[in-house]
C-alpha cells in the first residue's frame, strides 16, 4: 500500500494514497498520523490494506491527492540513523578529504545518527547561509521499523522492516572534514533531510523487493539534467535487514524509526562509474563525480550545489510509473 502525511500541525495527518497517486483518503479512525500506524502496525495494516484496496477500486469518497500538500512521511521520528552500504561511495568520497579507507567497512556497516526532529517536506527549499559550505544532495533509500529488539539477527530484522521511502539526505560537504576531525562525527554538515512524499510497503515493489534490496535504478536529475540512475540493487553490500540488525546490536529501536542506505552507487568494471551522459549510470551526489573527475584529471570540475540550483529524486516501477512520488528542491538562501 501507499501512504502519506498531509501537512497538518506537528505530525501530519495520515492519508492512503491510490496506487497511481491521483486520489487520497484520511482514515482518523485508523491512525491519525504515521507514528501512529507505526505504534500499532499488527493492527492497523490490514484494515489500511482494505482501505487502500477499495481506493483503487473507486469506491470510497477521496480527495485530490497533491504531492505539494505532503510533509515528510514522518515529519519528525524517534530515530534516524543512515548508513553506507554502497561501500563504493564510501571510498570515493573518503579518498576525496584524503582519507584511505579501512578493510573493515567491507564486512561491518557505517552508520551514523542524523538529527530527526525537523525533516524537510518532499517539496521544501533547502536553506542555507552559505554556498562556501559545499552544499550537496544525496539520494538514498530508508525503510521504516516497527519495534526491533536489541540483538535481533539479520534473517529476523527483514520482518520488522514495514515501509520504504526515498531520502536526500543534504550534506554540507565543506564542514565535514573539520567535524570528523574532532573524533566525535557529523553535526553540522548534516542538516535536515527530506525524504519522498509516499511510503510504501514492501509488497508494493514486487519483485522488486528482493534479499532486503530494491532492484530498481535511482534517479536524480539537477537543474532538469539526468545527474544519476545507479541501480539501487547493485553493488549494495549491505542489504537492509543487515543495517536494521547493525542498529540494533546494542539497542532496542522503537517503531518509527528510520534506516537510510547511504548514497546509491554503482561500479563500472571494478571501478567508480561514468557520467550519464557518457553513456554510465551516473551518480546520487556531486561529491563523487567530483571524485572521479579528480582521479582522471586531477582535479574537480563540477561546482557544489549554489543558490537557485533544483534538485529532484525520483524511483520507477518497470512500466515507468512513479512509486514514491518525486523529491522536488531548491536551494535557497537564508
């Protein structure tokens, strides 16, 4: 099924959404908001099953379903915590500050905890002070947990996995460095995210939810040009289940929280990708195409995101049909 949250108050209000997006319905009775849903999921997701059923059949008296109205899914959550499996990404970017990158992170998961007080709405602007803080996109994808148990095992994680979203998760690649420096990790260079205007569960992908993976390619275009299309299903070292259980090694996580997969990325012949126009798939943030450009030519060429600069992430079925709805942004300044 589809989900969504309209803008309304803190929370939002919980609507189900028809499967081509067009109508929407509120189900007070069910769940006011998504928290909601999530806190009591064994009960409410079969009767937001019917609902949603009987949505695409025509047969309730729905609404107008306008992506500008939606907050995040989740305007706030209890948890946010975003990992790295595409471990491609990881190194590109690592050898971008001039940092060589472990063995380890091949076999045990990067995460860390993001600020989930305040996301951005998929439509929001991205405000920011200063263009000299490296101003970037990343597209990801999260899912969102019912309650896990300290402990739990990756084969049992999958269950607890109850829907998914798209993320940009913004960085500010200029201040990183100096906070990674500290020892004691991201802050400011993480600013707020903003993630897809729909959640969908699992089932909703079909077959294209398979092993804890999405195999479908992830598109971000920025200023109207085709910036990426990796295939969220390749080249992904982790599966979700895997980052649920890393989360949870020494901590319960409570319903609501979200697991992000870290930026998309994909490999070319054993090395980083091309670009899409020289026939590649391309990247899910600038900082690695300003890594590889660095790596063929010494340098890089593709300025940080500036003022004015629009961003949009995005996922097909395979008959080219949204899923998510669209991430649609712009920077601007405050």
């Amino acid at each position: 099924m589809k989900l969504a949250s309209l803008k309304h108050g803190r929370d939002g209000q919980l609507v189900v959404v028809s499967k081509d997006l067009k109508h929407c319905i509120a189900v007070p009775d069910i769940a006011q908001t998504m928290q909601s849903a999530i806190d009591n999921w064994s009960e409410a997701e079969s009767r937001l099953q019917t609902v949603y059923e009987q949505l695409n059949a025509d047969q309730l008296d729905a609404s107008e379903f306008e992506i500008g109205n939606c907050d995040s899914p989740l305007p706030r959550a209890y948890q946010w915590a975003d990992g790295s499996a595409y471990v491609n990404h990881v190194e590109l970017v690592r050898k971008a500050r001039g940092a060589e990158m472990p063995e380890s992170f091949w076999t045990d998961p990067l995460m860390y905890q993001g600020g989930s007080d305040d996301f951005l709405a998929p439509t929001d602007p991205i405000v920011m002070a200063s263009e000299d803080w490296g101003i970037d996109f990343e597209a990801e994808i999260a899912v969102v947990t019912d309650d896990v148990p300290c402990g739990v095992a990756p084969a049992d994680a999958a269950a607890h996995i109850k829907l998914l979203m798209l993320v940009n998760d913004v960085s500010l690649r200029n201040l990183i460095p100096g906070e990674l420096a500290k020892g004691f990790g991201f802050f400011h260079a993480k600013p707020s995210s903003a993630f897809s205007p729909i959640a969908v569960t699992p089932d909703e992908l079909g077959e294209q939810w398979r092993d804890g993976k999405v195999l479908l390619p992830l598109l971000s275009y920025l200023n109207g040009e085709p910036f990426g299309k990796p295939n969220a299903g390749v080249d992904m070292t982790f599966s979700f289940p895997e980052l649920v259980a890393h989360a949870a090694k020494t901590r319960n996580l409570c319903a609501g929280t979200i697991i992000g997969s870290g930026t998309v990325s994909n490999k070319l012949d054993g090395g980083p990708g091309k670009p899409v126009n020289a026939g590649g798939a391309g990247y899910s943030c600038i900082a690695e195409v300003r890594m590889v450009e660095t790596l063929a030519e010494g340098q890089p060429k593709t300025a940080f995101m500036k003022f004015g600069d629009r961003i949009k992430i995005e996922m097909h079925d395979p008959e080219g049909n949204t899923i998510f709805g669209a991430i649609e942004q712009s920077v601007e300044r405050s």
